[in-house]
C-alpha cells in the first residue's frame, strides 16, 4: 500500500512517490507528468479528464470546466452539458484520475495522498480540497502548503547553505509568497501571504479585454467555441513574448477576421495592475516576518513563474533578478512527494524537519461593551505564528446576572467578526454575578494538519471543548454520502483510449481556430481519424496514429507561425469518400 504525494492545481495537476531514495513523478496514460485540471462530459456521459478535455474547452466549450480550483468552498455551480458539479466533485474526477494513473504506475493500491493547497487557502477551500479526497476515495489526513512543499524540495534537491530565502509561487489561478529560513536539516516558514484570485489567468483576462476593447467586440457576446479559442491563444502568446519580441492573436467571426499585435512592452502595461497586486502580497509577508534578517535568495516557483516580464518586474522590485527554481512548474508535487515519503518513515528523510505557520489569524467574537452592537475579533492565535501554536485568554461578563458566555470562532483578519469565516461555536455556563465578576478561559490550540482545538472554561467549573477538524463543508453525512455514490457513477474514459481521442479533439479544435484551406484540411483530417476509430481495428488504428499526429502538429505549427495566413496542405491524406 503506497502513499502518494498530489498537487492538485489550477490548470495542472501531478501525483508523486517517494521511492528508491527520491521523490519520482507518476506519468499520466499519455505519459506526461502534468494532468490538465480540466473535466468534459461525453453525449454519452462519459467523462473525460486531462488534456483531451482541455481541448473540448474550444469544441465544445459547453460541456467542458478548467480552472475550477478558484471556487473551492464556495456554493458555486458549474453546467456541463445536462449535469450539474460543485467545483469540489470536479476536483474529485481530476483527482480520481490521478488515483488511477497512481494505482497502474505503482502495482499496488495506494493507501494515502498528501495534498498540496494555496497557503492562503481558508479553511472553507481546505475542506473542500479534503472533501474532493474523499469523493474520489482518496484518504488525507494532511494537507500541506505549496509553496512549503517547494521549499522543502528547493532546500532538499540543492544542499545549499543556512540561509533565509522567498518562495514566491505564481501559479494559473493563485498566487502565494513564503519566507523560509533553512538551517542545517531544518527548513523553518516564518511567513507566509497570498491571494487565492491572482495568477496567471488573470494575464490571460487581461489580453482578451485589450483584444475586445481594440476591436470593438464585446467578450460576453463572443460565441463560447470562440471565446474559449480567443483564451488560448492569449495564453499561448505570454508564453511565446518570453522568447520573442511580437505575436499575433486572431479569430474569425462571420466574415470578418480579427487580430491584435501583442509585443512585449504592451503585455508590460497590461500586466501593470496584475503585477501591483503581486507588490502588496510580497510587501505583506515581508512586514509579517519576525526576523529582521537578509533574504539572500528569492525563488519563483509555479507555472506562471517562467514569463519573462514576471522577471523583470521583480528584478525591478528587489533590485536583482530572482531565479526561477528547476522544474518550476513540477517542484509542489515533488516536494508533496517527500512529504508522502516523510509520512511513511522513508530512512533517508527522518532527520528532514519542517515547519509551518498559521496562514489565517483565528479568535472569538467579543464586544468592548454592554450595548456593542458590532462584535469584533479578539485574536487569540495570530497569522503566521508557528505550528503547532497555542495561546488562552479569560473573558468577562458584560451585563449583570449574566449566566452563560458564548463564543463564535472565526478565521480571517477583518477587525469586524462578520468579516471574517466562522468556523464554529461554543458555550458554558457561569453563576449569575454582576458585570465582569464572572469569566471563562478560552484555549486554542491549532496544529500542524490544520486542526483547531478549542476548549473553555467558566470560573464556575463549567467546561466545554470542540475539535474542528472540518466545519462549512455545507454536506450532511447523508450528503456526503449521496455525492459519493454520485461521483462513483461516472464513468471516465476507459483506459488506453485517451491518446486517440486527445487527436480528434485536437483536430476538433483546430478546425474551429481555422478558416479556408486549413479549416478544410482540419475537417478532413477529423473525417479520415473518426472513420479509423469506428473501424475498432487496433492494427488499423495504431497503424495511422503517427500519421494523423504529424499532420495535426504541422497544421497546429503552421497556424501559430503566421495566424493570418491561409497556408496550404502538402502531401495531403487520402480520404475516402
């Protein structure tokens, strides 16, 4: 029985062992690391996860979610075809498919995963990542924070000196900076800041709005199959602005052909009011740090890391370029991957320690007199104080004759308790007294698995005590129970057909990026692969793969060379009619 190592992210997800001495990434069906974090469902109610279902977000745009991370432990609903999914079932499929990837690599079954989250996920967000866990059949006992994980990986594969360094990991839909201080075999967190609503989708947002507003189009009036279109290839174009001066972006509505000149300068100004929002999360974890002490290093992890206008922002920022760490889009599941190995006792890591902090300040309720109407945060546990932690305070009466004490616990950093997430409450009693002669000391003690243990005692004996371990997951048992069976339903692609329907969704998605020649030859090329799929001939099918694919990877090369051309087919396949 293994135990497995997942960063379950935003646009990618990957699964990791710890095995043999390191930490070894899980290929996928198709043999790659990275899992789209994307979901599709079939006519026929099959459900697609992965890069072909990443394809079917320009075919068929209607029947198909990515980036659903971003509305974990919210009420939100998603549409796909007649379905409908919490954000936290469609986690559950990705991470079904990562368990059976997992399951086929190893041989074996695996018992358990470590799950990696935003350091700035609540606790609401954590839930539902534990709550996806569940539905998919996965156990979790521990989540850890990413960019944790990737210091640990970045401190454990390197061997570098004592020194205190940042993390900052700039993923698709989250943005999260760490200040780590390592010394010897201890790798310490002594800060941490983020913004769960700030990543590299929001560069993409930001290059369809200029593209609209250039054109004189309205991007909630755009066609899905064409919006989806217009989303990848802003996202392929701040890829490509990394190592060239220009590129362009086009689509084709009706008869009349859109394009903007994107270049580097330009994706600058409209990365401005992205990149200011990345200044106040750094600025945050650099006040809340309790050393004063040089950062010597500063480290860019995720997979919005590598952009090159990303780099010059912080070289602007901390006055010399930052470096982004190897394998930046892979080190979360590699160093969730020697968390797994640390979980089971691996030899060689028993004398790797790691700390974390509270990413949320968490207290009570209280007021500051008899008629407050507006109760306000008393911090009892504050941000980025170090795991396990544990503090008590006493708490008066307010009115006379008063008998009970009641505290509502909340997370968060309003001054306002109503700003703040409420994870809970408790209540003792106290003998009737005069204001402020009776009291009650309340004790939180939160650890480093993120379960908050809260206790109170009255000054008459009365005691009480509650252990949150997973409040707001908004399901009954009953519930729950009922989204497992839901989710043990679907039926995902069967095995060993991925590989051929990624080439008709490429096709598929080709021919609606496309027009004239190329769309013709798109169409033909689908006609030719679906006809050979049907045939259910192995030998026929794998026979005319490789030659399907080379077309595919010409015409998808030519079109991103000159997106305004309308090329030409050589060696055209021949189809029957």
């Amino acid at each position: 029985m293994a135990i497995i190592g997942i960063d379950l992210g935003t646009t990618n997800s990957l699964a990791c062992v710890y095995r043999n001495g390191r930490a070894e990434l899980i290929p996928n069906e198709l043999g790659d690391f990275k899992t789209s974090s994307a979901v599709s469902v079939l006519e026929d109610g099959t459900v697609l996860v992965g890069a072909v279902a990443k394809e079917r977000l320009v075919s068929h745009p209607e029947s198909t979610a990515a980036s659903f991370k971003i509305w974990m432990g919210t009420e939100k609903r998603l549409n796909l075809g007649m379905r409908q999914f919490k954000p936290e079932e469609l986690s559950a499929l990705v991470l079904r498919q990562l368990l059976e990837d997992s399951t086929r690599y190893l041989g074996e079954p695996v018992e358990e995963a470590v799950i990696s989250v935003p350091a700035y996920f609540n606790d609401d967000q954590r839930c539902a990542t534990k709550l996806a866990a569940q539905l998919a059949g996965l156990t979790v006992r521990r989540l850890i924070n990413e960019p944790s994980a990737a210091a640990l990986y970045h401190r454990y594969s390197t061997q570098s000196g004592d020194s205190q360094m940042m993390i900052v990991d700039f993923g698709g839909g989250t943005l999260d900076v760490s200040i780590v201080d390592c010394f010897e075999n201890i790798i310490e967190i002594t800060a941490i800041a983020g913004d769960n609503r700030l990543g590299g989708n929001d560069i993409d947002h930001a290059i369809v709005a200029h593209f609209c507003k250039e054109n004189g189009l309205v991007e909630e009036r755009l066609a899905p199959s064409l919006r989806a279109s217009l989303y990848r290839q802003a996202e392929t174009a701040k890829i490509a602005l990394s190592d060239v001066q220009e590129t362009v972006i086009t689509i084709q509505q009706e008869d009349t052909q859109y394009s903007l000149v994107l270049t580097n300068a330009l994706l600058r100004q409209l990365c401005e009011p992205v990149f200011q929002k990345v200044r106040a999360v750094i600025t945050r974890a650099m006040k809340d740090r309790e050393r004063t002490s040089r950062i010597h290093d500063v480290v860019l992890v995720g997979g919005s890391s590598g952009l090159t206008i990303f780099g010059d922002f912080l070289e602007e920022l901390f006055g010399r370029r930052p470096h982004v760490a190897q394998k930046p889009d892979e080190i979360v599941a590699l160093g969730v991957g020697l968390c797994a190995g640390i979980k089971e006792r691996a030899e060689d890591l028993q004398d790797l320690v790691m700390t974390d902090v509270c990413p949320f300040s968490l207290g009570v309720a209280t007021y500051s007199y008899a008629g407050d109407k507006t109760p306000h945060m008393a911090v009892l546990i504050p941000r980025s104080s170090m795991l396990p932690a544990s503090h008590q305070e006493c708490f008066y009466t307010l009115h006379n004759h008063q008998n009970r004490l009641r505290f509502e616990i909340y997370q968060g950093e309003g001054y306002f308790a109503s700003e703040n997430l409420k994870l809970g409450e408790l209540e003792v009693q106290v003998p009737p007294g005069l204001a402020g002669e009776q009291s009650a000391l309340v004790t939180f003690t939160y650890d480093i698995d993120g379960i908050l243990h809260v206790s109170a005692k009255s000054s008459g004996g009365d005691y009480r005590d509650t252990l949150l371990l997973n409040p707001n997951l908004h399901l009954s048992e009953e519930g729950q129970a009922e989204a497992m069976e839901r989710i043990r339903q679907i039926q995902l692609a069967a095995q060993g057909s991925q590989k051929e329907q990624l080439l008709l969704e490429r096709g598929l998605r080709l021919y609606e990026q496309t027009i004239g020649q190329r769309r013709k030859l798109a169409a033909e090329l689908v006609g030719y692969w679906k006809q050979i799929m049907e045939q259910n001939d192995l030998i026929e099918r794998e026979r005319n793969y490789e030659w399907v694919k080379e077309r595919l990877d010409l015409l998808e090369a030519q079109t991103e060379m000159d997106p305004l051309a309308c090329g030409f087919w050589r060696d055209e396949p021949e189809v029957d009619e």
